[in-house]
C-alpha cells in the first residue's frame, strides 16, 4: 500500500493537497492525514474531505493551523501519513511525494513549501517570522535590452494590488519606478524595465512597492538562491554595460556603466593571455591527473623507518589539528620521519620554519605517499589516491559540526557535483579512515551517521585547541606583538563561513561584509579593533583600504587559534568556530543576517540555532552595533548558565592534552606492528 502527494490546489483561503492511492482497499470509511512535525513530534489529524475517485483523494488544511501556538520555533517541517482502519485495525502509511512546491507566502512574514526529503517522503514545511522589509522573487535576468523579473503576485491566494518595481539610488537619494501590469503563470508576475531607461553610472537597488489589505508597502527585493544559470550581464545598443549583483543580503543590485572600448580590450590583451595560459594550465592538470592515477597504481613498499605524512584542507595550509600534532612528534619522537604534503604556495613557510615537504601531485609525491606509515589529514585526500593496506590513516576533521555533513545533506547544490556523487563519494573516502579524531560526544554521534564510518573513533578532543588551554596571558600579549595589533585596545573577531549559493566558481565563492566598516568604526574605534578571519574558500579578498588602523585581516594566518587567543570577543554566523571559541569562555555573538534563507535552501543544522547556542543573536545590523557594546562589558561568560551548559556539553573532554593521546596511538600502532 502506497500514499503519493501528487498535487496541490487552492481552495480559497485553504490548502487542498492531492494524494493518489495506490493498493489501498477501499471501501474509504474512515480516512484521515495525521500530519507529524519533526522536531516537536506534535500531531494533527485531518480527515479526506474529498474522494475524487478509487485512486485520488484530496484533503483540505489551512496552512497556518501548522504553526504550533506559543512555540519559539520559526521553521515547522511536517511529515505526512496517511491514517486508515480497516475493520477493527488501524494503520499509519507515510505519504511519498512527487510533487514540489514552489514558495507560497501566506502572510508578509511566513510561506509554506511542499518538498520532500532524502528517502522522497513528503514534507509540509512551514516558515515563519519572515521579515516584513522582504519580498522574495523567482528568477531575475537581463535579456532583450531588458531586465526581466519574475515573482509571485498573490499573498495565501489573495491577488496583491498595485505592483510597482522601483530602483533605489542610495548615493543620489533617488527613486525610479515601473508599473507591473504583465501577468506570467498563475500566481506570478512578469515585470520588465528596458535598459535604456537605467540612470547612466549608477550602482541602485531593487524594491518593490504594493498595497496589501489596504497598506501600502515598500519591500527590498531578495533572491534567495545563486544567480547561476541566470543572464546577469548585458550590453546595451548605446554600448551601456548592465550587470546584475547578488549582495550579502540577498538583495539584488543593478550597476550601469559604459561598457569597454575596443582599445581597453586590447588592453586587457593580457589578462585573456593569462586566461588563455590557465586554460592550458587547466588542461596540463587533466594530463597530470591521469600519470598520477598510473603511478598509484604501480606496487610500492613501505619504507623500513617509521614515516609520517601531513596535510592540512588538502595542502592549502600548514595548520589546524594535523600541525598541533606534528609540532608534538617532533618534539616526543624526533627519530620519526615527517613529512608535509603541500601545495607550492606553503613551500615558503615550509622553508623558513625547517618544515620537510612534498609538493602534491608530483611523482615524488605518489611515491612518499604510497610508503608512508602514516597519513594524518583533517580533510579528505582525492578519491584517486590509493591507500595500501600497511597505511594507518588518522582523520582529524577540521570542527563540529553545525552545519550537515555527508549522508545527512539531502540536497547538494556544490558546483562540480551531485547529491548522489557528493554522498558516495563521502562514504568512500570515510571508510578509508582508519581512525577518525571527535572531540565529544554530540560529534561521535554525527561522524557515524554522516560519514557511514565504522571504523575507530578517537574521543580525545581537537589536538588544535590544546593551545586555548596552554597558553598564558604573557603568551597572548606576545601574539598581539608579533601580529601588530594594539595592546591597548579590544580586539573583536569576526570569523563567518562562506555560503553555498555564492559560489563563483568551483571551489570559489563570493563574500561582502554585511555591515558598515564606518559606522563599525565611528562606535567603536577608539576602544577596539576589528579582526577579520574569511573562509579558507573565499576567492574574493575583502577591499579595507582606508580603514588599516582599525582592521585587520587575517585570513591567511596559519593559526586560528592565534585569532582566538587574542580576541576580547567573536562575531559568527554558521561557523562551527564558535565550538572551539567557547574553550575561552568569552564572549560569542551570533549575526546571521541570511539565517531563513541560509537554513531553508542550503544544508540545514544540527542543532537548533535559535534554542542552542552559546550566545545571543543579532538579526540586523543595529542590533549588531548594540550588541558588541555589550559583550565587550562581559568578558568572562562562566556566570552564564546557558553559556557554561554549553561548554560542558562540547568543550568539557578536552584537558589540553589532545595531541599527546593522538601521538601515543600512533606510537602505539608502531609498536605493535614493530
């Protein structure tokens, strides 16, 4: 017996969704949907209202009766199950789905969208406490001299009135607007501006103006995905070039200038040579990928003295749980060999800090690699690498995790690859980990379920944050010294994640500080300075010309750790870097500006981020600024029960003896097979 969502109709100001039966035993007497929410584990039954005939049934609902009354929850996602009794036996049938949804605003701060989740089981997922400011669309492009936009033209099925795009020029103070009369599929609008009429060297953004049951609105245009697949630049027959900007926030920007001559394409000669050159090399890659697949698969023998082999997110750094350990054994056990993988770019540090190295991807490379005792990596190593069996590969991992990991993403949206890849993939790589590092219990949990490992898993806590737990107050001030950062002021650090709809290309994505250096600066430049700490996968350097008295940016600093020790405070959005932070016992501020459309469309949490976290959450950027005031009068957070709840849930095992208990195992296992 099966249950399908196939379908959904509005009925007014009700929900009416369609299922087809399949072998389900009539006669229809008794039939119900007890829909089931995830999180709460609440029910509500609802019966067919409608037998449309022996294989269809549709049932009626009023989204909003699925927000829980006095529930602090936001985000409401609601399994479905059919509800039979058949004679004196009663029996539950989970709902399947092949039909999703697209967003449907019920109010102007909650929608619902039908999906269904990794196993295609249907989900009504409900959104509230949207903010008003906002007003999401489906698609925007820049074809046929126009810029063209989609979005939807109803609120819970009621027509809104008086749709107008407009442009705001926020250095002009300056308005532009366009009527929308156009209607594209039910339900939606088409708007269009014509190119011609955009103001001349402008950078504007986009609103969009209504009336609502009689109120008359202004609400910031957002898209909530990537622009990918989208047109997003366009040359104008007055060879005007227009281009269109996905912002920190969502929102959408349109800047007009003159498009380029053909002398400054001539000038720009060189950089199409450079794209011509990384084209080549590119394909040099592909060739070189395939003479390293042949030379792993040649026989190789381990070498007789112990060898130890170290990387750090694929060779990108010297750093992070893998260095703590390295800098242990070396000091313990110099008689080892150690050896770092790298990519070119470390090979200075290497040299000017008596590290050995191996460039990846060279035939020296396969071939270390290959008789190598031990590989110690906190991220993982390419699927084309081969392990032989007489290798003991440790696993550190690089945090715990917030955001799903693995098996637990149900929608991969990753440029280069798919669901189905990135999980198989996943699984692969993980059960080649011999070992795998976890600094507590939540995590254990996570890494077998994510990662399908079952091998050995070390509970030992992240040998990189021995240094929160070692070091002194005169080895702070030494940090501050060698990293040139005042001794007499505060230091706030802000250390966000990138996001999965912002990628620019594969490997790369985009970032824009969401809010003001200046107003930042004006409230709190006399007493403190900002530190700012990107993703290692940011392609994008941040441009703080003007302000290197009062920021600072240390995204290539070798060591975070370093960033936490010297900071009076820290600022983040989904990191999991606030695990490690909370070592420290100071202060945390949470500022997830994107928080509904980062948790809807990209990969979700684990934990709940409005009940869980060891800090409070600034929505906005004035509650921001309010905020760091505050936290910066609380330097110590052992007073503060939820904060010290926290703690002893994720930071409690680690005794700053991590990297010793890690050196141990391995000398262990040598030992062992000696």
């Amino acid at each position: 017996m099966r249950a399908i969502l196939s379908g959904l109709h509005h009925k007014k100001t009700l929900q009416e969704l369609e299922l087809e039966l399949i072998d389900v035993p009539e006669p229809f007497d008794d039939l119900m949907v007890t829909f089931l929410e995830k999180q709460t584990q609440a029910t509500l039954t609802v019966p067919i209202s409608r037998i449309v005939s022996s294989r269809v049934v549709r049932l009626r609902i009023d989204a909003n009766d699925l927000q829980i009354p006095d529930s602090e929850q936001s985000e409401f996602s609601w399994e479905l199950y059919l509800n039979l009794q058949q004679n004196a036996t009663r029996g539950l049938i989970q709902v399947e789905s092949e039909y999703l949804s697209n967003r449907h605003q019920l109010t102007l701060t909650s929608f619902y969208q039908l999906n269904s989740d990794a196993n295609g089981m249907a989900l009504f997922n409900l959104h509230t406490q949207q903010p008003e400011s906002e007003f999401a669309i489906n698609a925007i492009n820049l074809q046929d001299n126009q810029l063209q936009i989609t979005g939807p033209n109803r609120l819970n099925n009621q027509k809104i009135e008086n749709q107008r795009l407009v442009l705001k020029n926020q250095a002009a103070d300056s308005t532009a607007e366009w009527p929308i009369s156009k209607m594209g599929l039910h339900g939606l609008f088409s708007a269009t501006i014509p190119l011609e009429e955009l103001a001349a060297n402008t950078a504007q953004e986009l609103y969009i103006r209504s009336t609502v049951n009689g109120q008359d609105l202004e609400q910031r245009i957002v898209l909530g995905k990537s622009l990918a697949g989208q047109v997003t630049q366009a040359i104008t027959p007055a060879h005007r070039l227009v281009i269109l900007e996905k912002r920190y926030n969502n929102g959408i920007r349109v800047r007009e200038m003159p498009a380029p001559t053909v002398a400054e394409r001539l000038g720009h000669l060189p950089s199409k040579v450079g794209g011509a050159t990384k084209l080549l090399s590119v394909l040099m890659d592909k060739v070189n990928l395939v003479y390293m697949r042949r030379l792993f698969k040649r026989g190789h023998r381990a070498y007789e003295q112990p060898t130890l082999i170290f990387e750090s997110f694929g060779g990108r750094q010297v750093s992070d749980s893998p260095y703590a350990i390295y800098q242990l054994f070396t000091q313990l056990y110099p008689g080892f060999r150690f050896i770092w993988s790298i990519d070119r770019s470390q090979k200075r540090f290497c040299k000017e800090n008596g590290i050995p190295f191996i460039i990846r991807r060279t035939a020296k490379w396969v071939r270390t690699l290959e008789k190598a005792s031990f590989w110690i990596s906190n991220a993982r190593f390419p699927a084309w690498v081969k392990k032989p069996s007489y290798v003991t590969y440790i696993q550190t991992w690089h945090g715990t995790p917030l955001k799903k990991l693995g098996l637990d993403i149900e929608n991969v949206s990753m440029p280069g690859t798919t669901t189905t890849k990135y999980h198989a993939n996943f699984v692969r790589e993980a059960n080649r980990w011999d070992a795998l590092v976890s600094p507590n219990d939540y995590s254990t949990q996570i890494f077998r379920s994510a990662f399908g490992f079952n091998n050995q898993i070390l509970k030992v806590g992240y040998p990189r944050n021995d240094e929160l737990i070692n070091s002194s107050a005169d080895d702070i001030v030494a940090l501050k010294e060698q990293m040139g950062i005042p001794l007499d002021k505060k230091v706030v650090l802000y250390a966000p994640t990138y996001r999965d709809n912002q990628f620019a290309e594969k490997g790369k994505y985009t970032f824009e500080l969401p809010f003001s250096l200046d107003d930042f600066k004006q409230q709190y430049g006399d007493d403190a300075v900002l530190v700012l700490r990107m993703h290692y996968l940011i392609s994008n350097a941040l441009d703080i010309s003007g302000y290197e008295d009062f920021v600072y940016d240390m995204s290539n600093h070798p060591s975070i750790s370093d960033l936490y020790l010297i900071s009076d405070m820290l600022i983040t959005d989904y990191s999991s870097v606030f695990f490690d932070y909370a070592y420290l016992k100071r202060p945390i501020l949470f500022y997830p500006y994107d928080y509904h459309v980062y948790k809807d469309e990209l990969r979700g949490f684990y934990l709940d981020y409005e009940k869980d976290l060891p800090g409070e959450i600034a929505h906005n950027e004035t509650e921001l600024l309010t905020m760091i005031g505050e936290k910066l009068q609380t330097p110590d957070m052992s007073a503060n029960q939820k904060f010290m709840d926290f703690y002893h849930r994720f930071c409690a095992i680690d005794d700053g003896l991590s990297s010793l208990k890690v050196v141990n195992y391995v000398v262990q296992q040598i030992e062992k097979n000696g």
